[in-house]
C-alpha cells in the first residue's frame, strides 16, 4: 500500500468486518465513481483509480477540516472578546450613582451596564432615574440608553413605572413612552398605557407616546389615526406635525385628506428665495418646521383629486417653500385645473416655483401655455430655461424651433444647451 494510501486509510478507516476488497467493490458502486474515473484518466494521478479516489476524498475532508478549524477559532475568539467586554458591575455601580461625576463620565458608563445581560448591571441607572434630585434631563437621557437594553422584560416594566407616574418629570415620562416605542414592546400592559398615555394632559407625553404606538405598529394599532390627531393637536410644534404629515403620506390613507388641508393653512416660517449657498441651507432647516410645505407634498403622495382646489387657494396664498410644494403635488396629480395658476407663477420671483410650474404644464400638457413658454426660454434661472426646453419638445410644436434657437444662441449653461438642442432636433421637420 503506497504511502498515500495508508494515509488515506487512516482517515477512512474501512468499516468493521469489511475487507479491503469488499470496501472496493461498495468505491466501485457509488455514483460518483464513473465521473472520478473518468477525471483521473485525464489526469496525471497514476492508473490506480481506488488512490485517485482516496486522493480526492482525503484533499476535500482537509478543506472540511480547515473550515472547522477556522469556525472553532473565530468562535473561540469572539468568545475571548465577549470575555474581554466583561464589565464589573461592582467597581461601575457607584459611578453612576455619584452625583459629584460629570454627566459626561456618568452616561459613559451608565451605556456599558445598559448594554449588559447581568441583571445587577441596570440597579445603578434605575436607581439614578428615581432619584428626583437628579436633573430631569440627565434622568431623560439614561432612559433613552434603556430602549437599547438586551434585558428587555425588566427594562418594560420599569419604563412603564415612569410612565404611569404622573408626578414624574415630562422629560422622563417622554423618554419613557418613547424607549417602549424603541423596544417594540407589544404586550398587551404596555399597549394599554401608551394608549392611556396618548390622552394624556401633557403635550410632550401625548406625542411620545402615540410616536411609540406608531413605531410600534402590528395588529390592533391604527398608525393613521394616531398620526392625524397629532396634525390635529393644536399644543403640539410644528417640527412633530410636519414628521406626522411626511410619515402619514405615505400611508396613502383616504382618511388623513381633511387633516392635511386644514394643515395647508398654517403659518409657513419661509423666507426670501435662497440665492447663495449660505441662504439655501437655512432654507433646508427650514422645511422641518414648514407645516404648509408637509402637508402639500403628503396631499400629492395621497394622489386624491378632491385635494386640488384646496392646493390651487394655498398656490395663491403661499410663499416659498410652501409654494414650491404645492406645485409639487399639483404636479403629481396632474392638475389640468390648476394650468391658469402655472402660468402665473412662470413670473413669480422664485425660481424654484417657476420650474415646478412649468413641470406642471408638462404633466398636463397645457398648449396654451406656449407664450409663456417662449418667453421661460430667456429666464434668468437655468433651472426654468432647461425646464422650457424639455416641456415645448414634449409638446412636438414645431412652430417653437425658432424661438428654441434663439435661446440657444445665448445659452452658456451646457446643460441646458444639451437640452435646447435636443429640441430642436426633436421638432425639427426630418
């Protein structure tokens, strides 16, 4: 027997009673045999087809073995690392608890005990947040750290303790309702007092706690409505109902129509249109407070033509931001009513709604706008001049190759250039 096969006997030692000659008949049988023997008379392993079979076995079985090995040793050495996280809950407790410690040091380490499994770990931090000496806001922000806890059964109940506590702080039993909202906490206790909650006298609390039913989600919750009474409820700031209109837009829910309307209306904090760089980003923080804005571009997501009028009024009413949504979402119904409006505002002193006007008269392919067209080829914004271009091709009016020409003639702008020539060659007779 050649060293090879002895070595290969060793790995695959023959079954008990069974001869070297019996194991060859059973090599001889298996399925895979002919294509082996076939590979090994191509190849250069020698003529010993039962080698060449070993040979093979022993290379794929060393392959097995490495990958393991390699298992083992990436497992023992994730386990070496867990070991070396392992904190001293002892040496950590008073840390925390230390009022003399900067909040700083105190969150540090009040994260590596929240993010513990040992149930000691969460005494220090639970024993912080009771304490009404302490700070409201420091109180706040460790329950904040609790909603990332693997301990999630402990961390509930004391997050429903904080919540049902109506002497506690509003900044607690905010952070409270929306921890449970991070832990998607569905048992029917913890349902039941965010539903309570979402009545509650506080503003703050309301909102946290219907945000958290909205996270949460699943059966027996209804995200819409929970959304539209917080476009409705008049204490609370705008920044919360703007994220409740983007958020109940896409929902695309019949149900969130009148809410979003009544929305249009509110006071918009627009300013002039942005013209340097400077002006622009403050006109983007902006939109996260503009309600009139949210509520536009949520009614154009909903795709429901009984919103239309109501944009046209807010389209001569707003300003800004506000305008340029509400032309958006007329846009993204194809309000044929609103093309009297558009070409209107293919003179308003923002460039940004004097674009999404002419997007409108593309959409609905509004032909008796061509004059103002035409003259939105010499627009001072390129943004317009290419916007123009792009809506007299898909009208195919041919008699506006001439005054596309013109315009190219004094464009600078590559872009619009491409734009403007494409037209042209687009309408111009073959």
């Amino acid at each position: 027997m050649t060293g090879r096969r002895v070595w290969a006997s060793k790995l695959f030692p023959l079954p008990l009673g069974e001869s070297s000659g019996e194991g060859a008949r059973r090599a001889d049988k298996h399925p895979l045999t002919p294509t082996l023997s076939r590979l090994g008379e191509r190849g250069s392993y020698g003529a010993n087809f039962r080698d060449r079979t070993l040979a093979v076995c022993t290379v794929v079985c060393l392959i097995l073995a490495g990958w393991g090995c390699t298992a083992a040793g990436l497992s023992g050495q994730a386990k070496e690392r867990s070991a070396s996280k392992a904190i001293n809950v002892e040496a950590l407790d008073p840390v925390v608890r230390d009022p003399a410690r900067s909040d700083r040091v105190r969150m540090k380490i009040a994260k590596e005990l929240a993010a513990s499994t040992d149930p000691k770990a969460l005494d220090p931090i639970f024993s912080v947040i009771r304490d009404r000496q302490t700070r409201p806001l420091l109180r706040a922000t460790l329950i904040r750290l609790l909603g990332r806890s693997p301990q999630r059964e402990a961390v509930a109940a004391f997050l429903l303790e904080r919540l049902a506590d109506e002497q506690e702080a509003t900044e607690v039993r905010s952070a409270a309702a929306t921890s449970l909202g991070v832990l998607k906490d569905t048992s029917n206790e913890s349902l039941a007092q965010l539903r309570r909650a979402g009545d509650d006298a506080d503003p703050a609390v309301r909102l946290a706690a219907r945000s958290a039913l909205v996270r949460i989600g699943g059966e027996g919750i209804d995200p819409v409505s929970l959304l539209i009474a917080i476009l409705q409820d008049p204490a609370q700031p705008d920044a919360a109902k703007v994220s409740a209109a983007e958020r109940v837009g896409a929902f695309k829910d019949g149900r969130a129509r009148q809410a979003l309307i009544q929305a249009l209306g509110a006071k918009s904090p627009d300013g002039p249109p942005p013209h340097t760089l400077q002006e622009f980003f403050a006109a983007r923080a902006a939109v996260k407070r503009n309600l009139p804005a949210a509520a536009a571009r949520a009614l154009g997501r909903l795709g429901d033509p009984i919103a239309i009028p109501s944009l046209i009024d807010a389209a001569e009413q707003t300003q800004g931001e506000a305008k340029v949504a509400v032309f958006e979402a007329l846009a993204a119904l194809r309000a044929s009513q609103a093309v009297p409006t558009a070409r209107k505002a293919l003179w308003d002193p923002d460039q940004r709604v004097r674009r999404w006007a002419a997007v409108l008269l593309q959409e609905v392919g509004a032909r008796e706008a061509l004059p103002e067209l035409h003259r939105a080829l010499a627009d001072t914004d390129p943004g317009v001049r290419l916007q123009a271009a792009l809506t007299l091709e898909k009208f195919n009016d041919r008699e506006s190759v001439q005054q596309i020409k013109d315009a190219l003639s004094k464009e600078t702008i590559p872009e619009v250039r491409q734009a403007m020539e494409q037209a042209v060659r687009t309408l111009s007779p073959q």
